[in-house]
C-alpha cells in the first residue's frame, strides 16, 4: 500500500508527500527489524529534510538518528553506534541549555540515554552504562512519575548492572523497589522477570528463603501473563535455589 502511495506522490512531484512516505516506510522497517533498508531510507529522509532547510540538529533529525544508532548497536557495529549517540546526546545537550523543560526534548533525552546506557551494558561497561542509566532513569521521574512502567523498567536495568559490577545490597534496593511498584501496575509484562532477577541477587548474598519467595513470585506472575522467558528463568532460579538449600 505504500508504494502504492509512494508511486502517486511521484506521479505528482509532490516532494513533502513523498519525503513522509519515506519517513512511514522507514519506521515500518525498523520496526520490521529490516535494518539496512531502515537505514537507507531514514537517511533518505534527512536528506530530505535538510535540503529543504530543517537544520541538522532538530528533533525531527535527532530522533531519526537516534534509531540508526540503536540499529546499529543490534547489528553490532559498535563504532558506528557510538558515535550516533554521542551525536544526539551533544545536539540534545544543546537544545537543554536553551529550554530545559521541553517534554519533546526531554523524552528524546531520556531514550537516548537508555538505549546507550543498554549498548554500553552489553559491552560490560558497567561504569558509564550506570552513569547514562541513572540519568535516564531521573529523566523518566520527572516525566512519568515514579509509579510508571518506562521508571520500573529504569530500576531493574540499574540492578541488572550493579550486579554485573558485583554491587548486590545496591542491586537488591533497585530491584526491590521496581517490584513494590510494578506490582501496582496492572499491565506491567516484565514484573514476573524482575522478581526473578531479585532473586537471583538474593541467592548472590546466601539469603535463600528471600530468593525463593522472589523467585515463586515471579512464577506465578510469569504463568499468569503467560510469559514463558519469564517461566523459565523463574524455574531455572528455583532449581538452583534447591540445588544449594539440599
């Protein structure tokens, strides 16, 4: 259908039409986890845009950039990665010291700074990835209020990586935290996952009864929303948590 639409836009040299075609499409693809032809096409659309006199640093070209970055972290092209983050946290840096309280650049912000705090994580660079992680996380208070899936979500990627930096009482308070919250929201798919992760911080510290209630937690929660990951890992901790009680 949007090549249908792509090739009437031509037909009638309309270039605004035709750059959001570009635009529908390209999201289409990302979302596909089509990334090269994601690619293609949202550079296709800066082009585009800039040509016509949108300047380089806009949101608009921000949060283009932003999603090229994050695939090239999931194709594992880590340089390129790196410098598309470090672009839009300069460029959002900016637009902060001229309007700190932007919602739009503000939210952009905080995306930023989880997406590059997660690739930094997934290269063990534990250190930076809690700096950028805290900062997403404070964002996404101000925004969203603490009783909020996107803050809960934030909470168990900062326990996640105080455990990788072997920082359990400090992963136990953040991942305790996020469960007291997510249990409260209705809709919260990872709560079960969570639980699981709290209690495998617990096994960590030798304390098996909490991680074992953790753990039965996150099952249950895990066979209700029908979250087989979630199940499994909730399983595999169990099994553990037996293995070392026996």
């Amino acid at each position: 259908m949007l090549h249908i639409a792509l090739r009437q836009a031509q037909t009638l040299q309309h270039y605004d039409g035709i750059t959001y075609i570009y635009d529908v499409m390209a999201n289409l693809a990302y979302n596909l986890n089509d990334f090269k032809k994601a690619e293609k096409l949202f550079v296709s659309v800066m082009q585009r845009l800039i040509s016509k006199g949108m300047a380089q640093d806009d949101l608009a070209i921000i949060h283009m950039s932003l999603k090229i970055a994050n695939m090239y972290s999931k194709m594992g092209e880590t340089e390129k990665a790196e410098n598309g983050y470090q672009f839009c946290l300069e460029s959002l840096k900016k637009h902060m010291a001229k309007d700190s309280e932007n919602p739009d650049v503000l939210q952009l912000m905080g995306l930023a700074l989880e997406w590059y705090g997660g690739m930094l994580f997934s290269e063990s660079r534990y250190v930076d990835a809690l700096r950028y992680l805290t900062e997403a996380y404070d964002i996404s208070v101000k925004m969203n209020g603490i009783e909020d899936e996107q803050t809960v979500v934030l909470l168990s990627d900062l326990g996640t990586v105080n455990c990788a930096m072997k920082e359990y009482d400090e992963a136990i308070k953040y991942l305790t935290k996020a469960t007291e919250i997510g249990k409260k929201l209705p809709d919260m798919f990872d709560i079960g996952s969570i639980y699981v992760n709290l209690g495998n911080a617990y096994i960590i510290k030798g304390l098996y009864e909490e991680a074992k209630k953790n753990c039965k937690q996150g099952k249950q929660l895990a066979k209700a929303q029908n979250h087989d990951e979630s199940l499994k890992e909730a399983e595999k901790c169990l099994e553990r948590i037996k293995e070392l009680m026996s």
